[in-house]
C-alpha cells in the first residue's frame, strides 16, 4: 500500500511491543510518547497466559485512549493453537493493523487476506508482516507483492540472528544482507519498514548507533522492548531542521521555476529535480504528521 495523498504518512519512528498479558501496560501505554504500539499475543505472552491476553488485547482495542498513536496487534502463527482464535478476535476489535509472525512465503499473507475478508475486516484494518527467517529473506519481494492489504514490513532481528546462527556485533554486519533484501522489496512496493530491536535496553549509545544505521539505510523506524528507549529512537528518527529547511527551501523554489516554465531549480548551489522534491514533500509531511501528534 502506497502512501499518497489519499493515505496519510504516519509517523512511524518509535513501534513499541507491549505485553498482551500485562493490563497494567497496556494501560500505560495510553500515556507513552511511541508513534505506534504493538499489543503482543505472541512472544511476550506465556502459554498458559494466551487465552487472558488475548481478552485483555481486543477489549484495549475497541476501549481506546490511544490518541493518534497507531495500533498493531500481533497475533500467534495460524500454525499454533492459539492463532485461528486471535485473528478472529483482532478482527473483531479492529486494530490500526494485524501483525502476523514468522511469514516465510508469500501463501501465509494472502491466507490471513483471505480470512480477514471472511471474517468482514475493516478495511481500514492492515496487515505487518515480521520477517524473521531466513527464508522469508529469501522470498522478500514475493511476500511485499502478496496483498493490497499488506502495509508493513517489521524486522525480527532476534529470531533472524538465531536461525542464521548469527553473533551480535557492533554494526550488525552478519545481518545487514537481510535488512538490505527486505528494505529492498518494501520500497519496491511502497511497504513501510521498522527495524529490528536493540536488547541493550540501557545502553543508550548502542541504541542510538542502531537508530542512525538504520535512518541511514532507510527504515521509517526502529521497534522497541522498553520505554526508556522512545526518547532516542523518536530524535534519531525525526526530520533534522536543518534537512526541513532546505526541504522547504527546495520546494519553493521548483514550484517558482516550474511557475516560469523550467524543469529544474538551483538551491545552494545544486540542482533541484522531480525526484529530490517528491522527498522533500515526504520529510515536510512526516514532519507535519509529528507535530499533529
């Protein structure tokens, strides 16, 4: 799903997983300056907390109080005992999105598409995708062409990192193939993309390290396990004044010259086309989309 003028930006800077299980949290929440919540039925719910959680979730859900923050719950796979179950109540509840887990092939988002549009989802009701295994690196580009529905992509960098048999190091070289693959297919398909999360949680420079790799390689943002790491992740990822000035600075100038019946402009000295104004639309409108926050 393509973002146009039609379908606001959203800011998506900080995507915090919260606890299913945890009525507490999804309390606080509420007050949490994330840009989007993941309400998480899956690996932060034990077992024998599934069926509660999923109860606690969904009621959240239609409650509300969220404000403009965006809305995500993730669901257990349709492969477990407790997946048919959570899609339906998800559905039911409608969530911003339905963050399924675990998809490897593109068959497991078009079933959820199909079963949504059985169940009578909203249509405003998306679907995440978390790519997490290495065969879901493999077939990337399939799974972001899979459905009109599909509207991000979310990294699982953990569970990436344990079936690669991957270490943990400074710059995250072992997976930056597969962060590359997956930013990859999203652009290609107008998908947006969150990075993986950092489990320093009070290491704020390697989080802020992770954050600028991540801006710099292109991801809309960062998902989190922990409050203390919004502040950084919401700086790191918001449009620099320096970057919105000459945005704006940019896009006077093409509409002045487009006005007098030229193709290009000249801003500081460098030549200002089509495609560097589509960008400096897009950092004005996330810009604009913060502060309506």
């Amino acid at each position: 799903m393509t973002e146009t003028d039609a379908t606001p930006i959203r800011p998506r800077r900080s995507v915090l997983y919260m606890p299913g299980s945890n009525p507490r949290a999804l309390e606080k929440a509420k007050t949490l300056p994330a840009d989007a919540l993941i309400l998480d039925l899956e690996d932060a719910t034990a077992p024998e907390k599934k069926d509660e959680a999923r109860d606690l979730v969904t009621a959240a859900v239609r409650k509300g109080g969220y404000g403009g923050r965006e809305i995500a719950v993730r669901i257990n796979g349709l492969d477990t005992p407790w997946g048919m179950a959570d899609l339906k109540a998800a559905v039911k509840a409608a969530p911003d999105a339905i963050l399924v887990p675990k998809v490897s092939a593109p068959a497991m988002v078009v079933e959820v598409e199909k079963l949504m549009q059985d169940l009578r989802a909203d249509d405003r009701t998306r679907i995440w995708a978390m790519m997490e295994t290495p065969r879901g690196m493999l077939h990337a580009e399939a799974i972001a062409a899979s459905s009109t529905r599909l509207d991000c992509f979310v990294m699982g960098t953990n569970d990436l990192a344990k079936d690669l048999r991957a270490r943990f190091v400074p710059g995250r070289a072992p997976l930056l193939p597969s962060l590359g693959l997956c930013l990859l297919a999203a652009r290609s398909y107008g998908l947006a993309i969150v990075d993986g999360v950092c489990n320093a949680i009070d290491d704020t420079e390697a989080l802020e390290a992770e954050c600028r790799q991540g801006l710099d390689m292109g991801f809309d943002g960062k998902t989190l396990i922990h409050p203390k790491q919004i502040e950084v992740t919401n700086r790191v990822f918001s449009p620099d004044p320096d970057a919105l000035d000459l945005a704006r600075r940019q896009i006077a100038a093409f509409e002045a010259a487009q006005a007098e019946g030229k193709a290009v402009a000249v801003v500081d000295g460098k030549i200002v086309e089509n495609l560097h104004v589509a960008e400096a639309r897009r950092l004005v409108a996330l810009s604009d989309a913060i502060a309506a926050m």
